[in-house]
C-alpha cells in the first residue's frame, strides 16, 4: 500500500532512503538544508519541500537522517508535530535518543529509534537490518512501509535500544577490524601474500570461530564461566606468546594489549581457570 512519507537530510544514507522509498511506490516528499541535493530524487517524482515544516505537514511519517540528533531538534524547532510518527534513523547515542524521544513526545509526535545495520549501497538490498525501538504501535502502523528500506527488527519500547544495540554491533565490528589489521601487520612483517592469507586462512577461520560467540552468550548469561574449550591461564599465556612475537617481527601490539592487560588481571584475582566468557565481569566492573 502506498504510503504519504517524508524524508529529512538527503545525504548518502537519506538519499538512499528517499530512493528506496520512491522505488516501493511510496508518495515522498523531501527536504535537505542544501537543496541541490534534492534534484536527483526530484526528477524520479518526490515532492521537494522548501521548509522542514512543509515537509512534516505533507505525510504522517516522517524519517529524519541528519547529521546528528541535535541537528535533528535543530531542524524541526517550531514545526507543528502534533500527530506525526517521526521515525529518526540519525545515528545516536542511547542516552540522545531518549533525549529526542521526550522531545519529541512533548510536541504530541510519536518517536520511533532507528539504528541502520547498513551503507547506503545495501539499502533495499540483501543483509540491510534497521533495528527500531520505541513507540510500538507507531512502528507497527508504519512496519510495512520501512521494510522496503531494510528487514526491520523491533528491540524493544526503550528509545535508547535501537542505538545501544546498533553501538553493540559497531563494537563487534571493531573488534574484527582491530583484529584484522593486527593480524595483517604480522603478516606483512613476513612478507607472506597478505590476500591469500586473508581469503584463503583468515576469513574462513573467524567464520568458524564466529559459531563460538552464541556459547558465551549463554555462559554470560547463567554466570558460569567454566569452560571445556580454553582456560584464561592459557589463553594469558597466548597472548604473552602473541605479544612477544609481535615484537620479534618488528611491529606493534597495540591492539592486542588492551585484551591482554584484562586477562592478567582476571588471572591474577585468581580466576585463570574460568573461560574467556568471565572477562565481561572485568569490564563491568571496571567502569
Ligand atoms: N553513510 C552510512 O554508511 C551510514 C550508515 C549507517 C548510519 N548512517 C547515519 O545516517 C546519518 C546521515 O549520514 P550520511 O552518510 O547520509 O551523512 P552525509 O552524507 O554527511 O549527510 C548528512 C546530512 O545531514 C545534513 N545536515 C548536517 N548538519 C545539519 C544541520 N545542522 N542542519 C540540517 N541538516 C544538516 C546534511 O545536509 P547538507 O546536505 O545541507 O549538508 C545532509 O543531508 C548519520 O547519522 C549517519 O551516522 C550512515
């Protein structure tokens, strides 16, 4: 069913939006600070508003994709909301995204959280994930229309969690970068073909340890940290190894040792006879 929607910020991600929008058949309007950006989307039939407010007022859902969240409460400071599900699919910090939600509630809008899983290129596409949080039943009343963005996933009423779980994901991703380049680096100290080593030995190898992470997941969540795979003393001991190493190739550790200064710690209280899993103990409580 075609939908009246509304797109604020046609940057790479909002155009994108916007695009996969008018592809779906949806009626778009569209608003961006720098309206050259609004061409291309204009000559494939969205509406192109002149003020933010006209382009709320043209459509019960409006998506903002700016800059930031106060970009956002910048942009719609002033314009009637009354009535609108303002699904806000700017990348935010959880604790930013209840601010707007409130913000947005006072004005009489429903405000919906949206955490992209995707860049640009992917939208509409294959593997594209938004999580959403927020007022349920506005995300329900609008479901259908957003999937033609991405899958859409709910994760629950909090605002907060949409950004919190999209910050958990960046973080895993971060981890593999990190730990991708550290594992680079050792390999160019050998001068050993880097992208036969990644294609052929490394990226199937963390494909298969990737099966690993749901047993610690559950191992986190009973508290029970035992394992029958590797014990923290052993993994201490790798990873002095690894350092070592590291050093005898000529080339820096930097990314392992924040990973090995908490498994000593761990150690020393102790507990090298529990797995890996335990290490989350050591960041929660270290905060
Ligand atoms: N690109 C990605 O891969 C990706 C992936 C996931 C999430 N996101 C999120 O999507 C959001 C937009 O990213 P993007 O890649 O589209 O960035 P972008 O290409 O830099 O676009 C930024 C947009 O924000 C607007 N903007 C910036 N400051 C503003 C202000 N003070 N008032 C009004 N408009 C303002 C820009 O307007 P002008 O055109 O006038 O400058 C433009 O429309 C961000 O929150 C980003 O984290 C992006």
């Amino acid at each position: 069913m075609s939908e009246n929607i509304s797109v604020l910020g046609l940057g790479l991600m909002g155009s994108a939006l916007a695009g996969a929008l008018l592809s779906a058949g949806h009626r778009v309007t569209v608003w961006n600070r720098t309206p050259a950006r609004a061409e291309p989307l204009a000559a494939r039939g969205a509406a192109v508003a002149a003020t933010p407010g006209e382009a709320v007022a043209a459509s019960p859902l409006v998506i903002a994709c700016l800059l930031d969240h106060a970009s956002v409460r910048e942009v719609l400071d002033g314009v009637e909301l009354r009535g609108r599900v303002l699904a806000n699919l700017t990348t935010g910090r959880p604790a930013e995204a209840r601010e707007s939600a409130s913000w947005a509630t006072a004005r009489g809008a429903d405000h919906v959280s949206g955490g992209i899983m995707a860049v640009p290129q992917m939208i509409a596409g294959p593997g594209a994930l938004i999580l959403y949080s927020g007022e349920r039943a506005a995300f329900d009343r609008h479901e259908q229309a957003l999937a033609a963005l991405a899958e859409p996933r709910w994760v629950g009423a909090d605002p907060g969690m949409a950004p919190l779980l999209d910050l958990a994901m960046l973080t895993g991703m971060y981890g593999q970068i990190a730990g991708g380049l550290a594992a680079a680096a050792l390999v160019r100290s050998a001068k050993y073909p880097l992208t036969e080593f990644t294609e052929d030995l490394l990226v199937p190898w963390l494909n298969a340890m990737a099966a690993q992470q749901p047993g610690w997941a559950a191992a986190m969540e009973a508290g029970d940290h035992r394992t029958g795979v590797s014990n923290l003393e052993i993994n201490r001991a790798g990873l002095r190894n690894l350092v070592t190493a590291f050093a005898e190739q000529g080339v820096r550790a930097d990314l392992l040792l924040p990973l090995q200064a908490i498994v000593e710690r761990r150690v020393a209280r102790g507990l090298g006879h529990e797995g890996l899993s335990g290490l989350v103990l050591e960041l929660e409580e270290g905060a």
